[in-house]
C-alpha cells in the first residue's frame, strides 16, 4: 500500500505555475486500481518497472505543459 502512495507522490508535478495540467499517469492509476496494484506488487522489478513508466509519462507532461 505505502508503494502505490509512494509512486502517487511521484506524480505531483514540480514546476512552477502552470495553466494546462495533463494527469495521464493519474488518470491510469485511478481507472486500473487493480491492475496498477498488481503489477506494483509483482516483484521488485516490476514495482520499479512501473515507476520508471510513471516518470516517464510525467516529464513528458511537464514539456507538453511547458510549450
């Protein structure tokens, strides 16, 4: 449990002020709970597999927010 609260965290952009918020990896989590907590709970490679993707799809974010 404390993972998935750990890779939400992750999700909190650090950028300043910004007026279009894209929530895509959020939006994941929330529309696969079970699939997101199964997978997180795989295995260590998975758990780090899955928060690589998240961190991945959030600096994307931040440069399409950024533009």
């Amino acid at each position: 449990m404390w993972t998935m609260l750990l890779l939400t965290l992750l999700l909190i952009p650090t950028s300043g002020c910004v007026n279009v918020r894209h929530e895509n990896a959020h939006d994941l989590i929330k529309m696969h709970r079970k699939g997101f907590s199964d997978a997180v709970s795989a295995s260590a490679e998975a758990e780090l597999f899955v928060r690589d993707c998240l961190l991945t799809i959030n600096e994307l974010e931040e440069i399409i927010e950024k533009q």
